[in-house]
C-alpha cells in the first residue's frame, strides 16, 4: 500500500517533468534528440568563447604622490613589460613637473623667478602652455601660478594651519598667470616676478594618464585605462565589447560611490574638498584655492569633468570647483565637448545636459 502510493507519487512526478519538458519542446518545435544536437554545439561555443575572451591585467604602483592604476586588455605575459614601461614614462613626469623635488625642471623655474629664462623639457612646456589656455577660459579661476598661496596653506604638509590674512593678501599680487612667459620656439619658461611660483598639481596628474594612454597605444595595447588617483583616461572597450565602467567617489561617504560612468577613448577627473583637507571651527579647508581671495574654494563638495583629454579634465576639473557650481556648470554647458556633475556644498548634486539619463542621477 505505502508502496504503491510513494510509487504513484513518482509517476505523478515523472509524467509532470515530462510534460512540463515537452510543452517547452513543443514550444520552440523540437524533439529532445534535436534539442540535444541543439544544445551541445551551443555550449561548446559558450565555453570556448569564454576561453578566447582575453583577459585584463592591472597593477599599481605609487607616484607623483599618489595611486596610479594601469589597466591593459591582455595576459600578465603580454602587458606587463608595457606597463612598467608606462610607469617609468609617468616617474619621469613626475620628476620634470614636481615643485617638491630638488632640480626638477619645475623647482629650477621657481627659483628663477624674477631673475631669467630656464630651458626646460618640451613636456613641461606643453603643460604651462596648456594650463595659460585654462586660466584665459576660466578667468583666472585655474591658474598656476597659486604656487606661493599653495607654499603658505602647506596641505599636507603643515598640519590644521590657518595663515594670517596679512600674509595671504601680501601674496595675492604674485598669482597671476599672465606674468608667465613662455618662448616655445627656444622651450623657456620666465616667471616675470621675483617670488612667483608655479604649483602644477591641478594639471600634472591628467597630462600623465594622456601620456601614458600615447606609451600604451603605441606598444601595441588595444584597450585600457590609465588612472592617475581621480585623473582617469580610457581607450578601447573591454574584452566584452562593452565600455569601461568607471565610478565616481562620493564627496561625503567614502566607501560609496556618487554614480558610475561609461567611457570609450575620453578622460574623467574628480576635484574634490575631500581628499586634503582639515576642519577648524566647524570649517572645511581644503587644498583647493580661490586664486582671487588667496582661500580654499567652498562652493562645492566634488566637481567631475568628462571630455577627450585629461589635461584638459584635471585642469578644469580644479578650476570649475573655484568657479562654483552656478557659474562652474553654466562654464560647462557652454563648452559642447565637455560635460560634468558637480556636487554643491549642501551635497546636490546637478548633471550637465549631455550626461542627464546616461548616469543614474
Ligand atoms: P587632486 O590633487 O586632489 O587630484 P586637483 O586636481 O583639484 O586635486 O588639484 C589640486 C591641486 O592643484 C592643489 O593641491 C594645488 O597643488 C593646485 N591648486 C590649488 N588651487 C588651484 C587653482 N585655483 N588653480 C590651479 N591649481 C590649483
Ligand atoms: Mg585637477
């Protein structure tokens, strides 16, 4: 009796599978022997898909005083050589550009302030030459010569230092990039002041990922991404056929991020109140400065630019941060190759046109 009835239960089970099975059969017009012949052939090509699709690579290391990230689309045995080799491109930057190190080609204009030319390297020129064509569109709101207000505030350096106004305002006179000249035909750079300084760390870090995109490309890399901290530039598309996927920081919860982005051969940077910074008084200071009152910049929390090159994003990227976010985003709208999400300082957040229903904000 119990036999037969847990008997009758699998047959009832078997008959249901079965029927079930073949309603589905029926459905897409095969017999299970088709079906079979159907399958099969369609995994093995699943799996030697997967086996094909080339993987990526990725490695790290630390320079110009952060993170930089090199992604190449290849095995560990075909990219690596390529990018040690990027790495070493990006070392040498960071050597010409750094106002920190003794001798860089940086530190020998500095010191000649007000006194003469110096020869310096044509990557070093490219940077000033560009960075004179960001302040012009920024009115001033970019401009490198905040060396010595960059010096007095010491992020990083100096710990919760807050300078006298006094100071800050005997220095205002020195920031103003017009009073950098450069001959490119002899590649010489003259600070037309003595005590001018030039700081290239809003720009240095987006030139860096642009040459290293060129080291990349021209060792025969299909695909990638060169990520210098926030200084982000991508070439190619993944292994997959799709875009890279590339997250923003959120300015205020560290471990999330704000939105991601999809990007294909354009660059991506992030200036942010909170990478250095301290609070005094229930006041954010941030390394970000306001070339015109000698003070970090508070109108905004993050300030994200997208567009071909990274110089151009890192640079702008700073400077609409200065600009704050009404005429930060209105200085955006009126550029067609360039888009942004800026992060205002209640924590809105507001997309330029371009981007609005691209990135899920
Ligand atoms: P991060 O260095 O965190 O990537 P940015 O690209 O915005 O951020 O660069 C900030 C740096 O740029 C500062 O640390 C300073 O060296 C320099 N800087 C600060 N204010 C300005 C400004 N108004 N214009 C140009 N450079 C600036
Ligand atoms: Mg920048």
């Amino acid at each position: 009796m119990h036999k037969d009835f847990s008997a009758k239960i699998m047959s009832n089970v078997k008959a249901q599978s079965s029927n079930y099975f073949d309603i589905w059969i029926l459905k897409f017009g095969f017999n299970k022997i088709r079906l079979g012949l159907f399958i099969i052939p369609v995994l093995i090509l699943l799996i030697l898909s997967c086996a094909k699709e080339p993987p990526i690579f990725k490695k790290s290391k630390f320079l110009m005083d952060t993170v930089v990230t090199i992604t190449a689309v290849g095995t560990k045995d075909e990219v690596e050589k390529v990018i040690d080799a990027t790495f070493s491109e990006i070392e040498r930057l960071e050597n010409l550009m750094s106002g920190f190190k003794e001798g860089s080609d940086v530190d020998r204009i500095n010191k000649s302030a007000g006194i003469g030319p110096v020869k310096v390297n044509r990557d070093v020129i490219n940077v000033i030459a560009k960075a004179k064509e960001i302040s012009e569109i920024t009115g001033g709101a970019f401009d490198i010569t905040i060396g010595p207000l960059s010096k007095l505030w010491g992020f990083g350096v100096k710990k919760e230092y807050i300078p006298q106004e006094d100071d800050i305002k005997k220095l205002l006179p020195l920031i103003d990039y017009r009073q950098i000249s450069v001959d490119e035909s002899k590649s010489e750079v003259f600070l037309n002041k003595n005590g001018m300084m030039i700081d290239l760390g809003g720009i240095a870090k987006g030139y860096a990922a642009d040459r290293g995109v060129e080291i990349l490309k021209n060792m025969g890399i299909k695909a990638g991404i060169v990520a210098v901290s926030g200084d982000i530039r991508t070439f190619g598309k993944r292994p997959d056929g799709k875009a890279w996927h590339i997250g923003i920081k959120h300015p205020r919860e560290s471990e999330k991020v704000l939105t991601a982005i999809d990007l294909e051969d354009s660059s991506i940077s992030t200036s942010g109140d909170y990478e250095r910074f301290f609070i005094k008084d229930r006041r954010r200071y941030n390394h970000i400065l306001n070339p015109k009152s000698g003070y970090p910049a508070t109108g905004c929390q993050s300030v994200t630019i997208i567009s071909k090159e990274g110089i151009l994003v890192d640079a702008l990227a700073t400077g609409v941060f200065v600009l704050g976010t009404e005429k930060g985003m209105e200085f955006i709208e009126s550029n067609k190759s360039i888009e942004g999400i800026i992060v205002d300082s209640k924590g809105e957040v507001k997309v330029s046109s371009g981007l609005r229903g691209k990135v899920g904000l």
